[in-house]
C-alpha cells in the first residue's frame, strides 16, 4: 500500500535505516535516479541530506560503493520550510525505497494499492514511468497543490455523521468529505476557514478533531485548474501500461491497459475516495498487506476495517518482513511470484475480487 502525504514523517525512517541494510541502500539507489531532477523545480536533493550523522551505503551506477552523509537527520518540518515539491520528492522517493527493499527481502508484491499521493511512486514501481519522471510528477505536483492554500482535518467519526456536520455548518464554509479512513475516521478539506468553523460544530457535538499537517487542501472540487494543469504535464512525459496490477483507490479499480494515467493521476486532485468501499476489492484473499511509507495510518485503517487480515508498517512499527532473498532482476521487472495485469475488461467496478496482494515469502 502506497499512502497519501497525511502520514509521512523521517524520524521512523531514519530509525529503521541503520538496522535494514537493505532499506539503506534502497534509499540510497532512488534518490541518486530522483535528485537528478531536483534542481528542475528549485528543489534541494534529498539523498545527501538524508542520513544525517549516520551512513547509507548503496551501489552506485558505476558498480562502487556510494556513500550518502548530511550534517543533521532531516524531518518533514524542516522539508515544508524549503520549496514547493520538496517534501513530495521525499515522500515519492522514501515510498519507492521502502517497496523495493521489502521485495528484496522476499516480501513480494503481487499488487500495488495506490492511495492519492501514493499514485506516484506506485506507477512508478509498476513501471509506468522512469524514478526522474516519477520524482518530476511528485515535484510538479507539490507546486501546484501548496500554490492554492486550503487545508485539511481529521474528524474523528465516521462519513454520515461528518456529513451532517458539513451541512450544519453550512454551504458557504466549502469544505467537503475528501477521503474516508475507516467508519471513525474521515478527513474533510477546504479553505481554512471553512474548516475552523467545521472544527468548532465538531468540538461541540464530541467529535474529535486534528489538523493535518499539510499546508493545502487536496481532493476538493475547487482545484479542478490545478488538476488540469497537473494532468498536461503528466501528459508530457512518458507514461507507459502497468506491468504489475495496480488498484486505485481514487479511481476505485485496477489499472488497465488502457487507462489514461494522466487523468487518473490528476483526478486525485478533485475526487474523494473512500476506503472501506475499495479494500474490500483490492486487499480480497490477502495474506499480508505491507505499507510502503513511513507511517501506519493505512495499516490502521486495514487493521479497523477487517481485524482478521495481517496488516504490517514496518518502518513504523516494525519488524522488517523478510522472506526467501529474490532473485536480482530490473526494478521495473515485475517479481516472477507477480500475476499479469488485469485483462482490459477487469477491475471495473469496487466489487471485482483480486488476487493476493503481497505475500511474506513464498506464503
């Protein structure tokens, strides 16, 4: 499961990076491709900062060692002082790493669930588009969206009651449902102050309330210009079918070959999406389901909507899934354990039932 930007910190990440040699290098090899761009956005790299007093280790393209060293452990508050796009290019970069190094561990995906933001590094893990041109989606993407303003909240019940809320408070606060996390959790966006007056009616009718730490607002109608412009740059890039079936959350189905990925991706920007309406078609027969971020507000979802299914994050909680090493191969290739992606009539609806979606090992 690849998460949205309301769940990403560093501390967890530079936590686990000294015990998981395989995360480190992991690390060390995406941000060598993504940095690369970096500087096309204004952005500082990331890599070289990334381990602070510590030491990631990783091939170089040469076939040497390569060492990444910074002066302080970087954190997601320090990255939102810098540029627009700079703590996306951390999140796309960090999201990437983390799947790659628990694939090398053994813990092979048969499925990618892609989750709003989480769109990116998925496609790119799927090999729909190269690391630059995925960390280029995740910088264009970060300038458009913290352009706008707005922001966000996490109610602490359920979308009905949420719902009622919104209506109590009124049409004119422009705050809307943007995504439900399980039946006690969803998160409302819009102006900011919309949202404080949707906080104050929850205050008072017992509802708890938390302001994500995002400084704009995202799965909003109002950003449909913000979607357009974001879908004419993705469609400047080379985007090519999934080779591994990925499910969207926002869309509410796997990927075809046919699907216009630019769309989909820009459709992040204005659709909600709602995720007890989609595990129950993406995650079905699971035997485990692994977070590939930082955080674990996915794993608690999963953990929430169905307590039977083996639900892991392991940089935040640990410990690291390891299985049977696989074999060295592309990091575009999908693991031979990994079934085709879906036929282009499949996955059209949130009640098709898929296949596993990760497996520890050869369970």
């Amino acid at each position: 499961m690849f998460p949205g930007q309301g769940d990403f910190s560093l501390t967890p990440l530079l936590r686990t990076l000294p015990r998981v040699g395989s995360l480190a290098r992991a690390v060390a090899e995406v941000f060598e491709e993504a940095d690369v761009v970096a500087a096309e956005f204004g952005v500082a790299p990331i890599g070289p900062r990334l381990a602070g007093g510590s030491q990631l280790t990783g091939g170089s393209r040469s076939g040497g060692g390569s060492q990444l060293t910074g002066g302080s452990p970087l954190s997601t508050g320090a990255l939102a002082a810098e540029p627009p796009g700079t703590v996306q290019l951390a999140l796309f970069g960090v999201s990437l790493a983390v799947h790659r190094a628990l694939e090398v561990d053994g813990c092979r995906a048969h499925r990618l669930l892609a989750v709003s933001f989480g769109e990116i590094p998925a496609l790119t893990a799927a090999g729909c588009c190269s690391v630059a041109d995925g960390a280029r989606l995740a910088c264009r993407l970060g300038q458009l969206l913290t352009g706008h303003g707005g922001g966000m909240t996490l109610l602490g019940t359920g979308p009905a009651t949420a719902r009622r809320l919104l209506a109590a408070a009124g049409p004119g606060t422009g705050v809307v449902v943007a995504c439900v996390n399980h039946g006690g959790e969803t998160v409302v966006s819009g102006p900011l102050d919309g949202l404080a007056v949707v906080e104050r009616s929850a205050t008072a009718h017992g509802v708890g309330v938390q302001r994500l730490r995002l400084p704009f607002m995202s799965h909003h109608p109002a950003l449909v210009h913000e979607a357009g412009a974001f879908a004419y740059f993705a469609r400047r890039l080379r985007l090519s079918p999934p080779r591994r079936p990925v499910y969207s959350a926002v869309a509410g189905r796997l990927y075809r070959a046919d699907s216009d990925l630019p769309s989909a991706l820009s459709a992040c920007l204005v659709r909600p999406f709602d995720l007890p309406a989609v595990f129950g078609a993406a995650l079905a027969d699971a035997s485990l389901v692994v977070e590939a971020g930082t955080g674990s507000t996915l794993t608690n979802s999963v953990r929430r909507i169905d307590p039977r299914q083996d639900a892991l994050a392991p940089v935040a909680d640990g410990p690291w899934p390891t299985g049977p090493p696989s074999p060295p191969q592309s990091p575009l290739e999908p693991p031979r354990s990994c079934p085709p992606p879906a036929a282009p009539g499949e996955g059209t609806s949130h009640h098709h039932h898929p296949t596993t979606t990760a497996a520890r090992g050869d369970s």
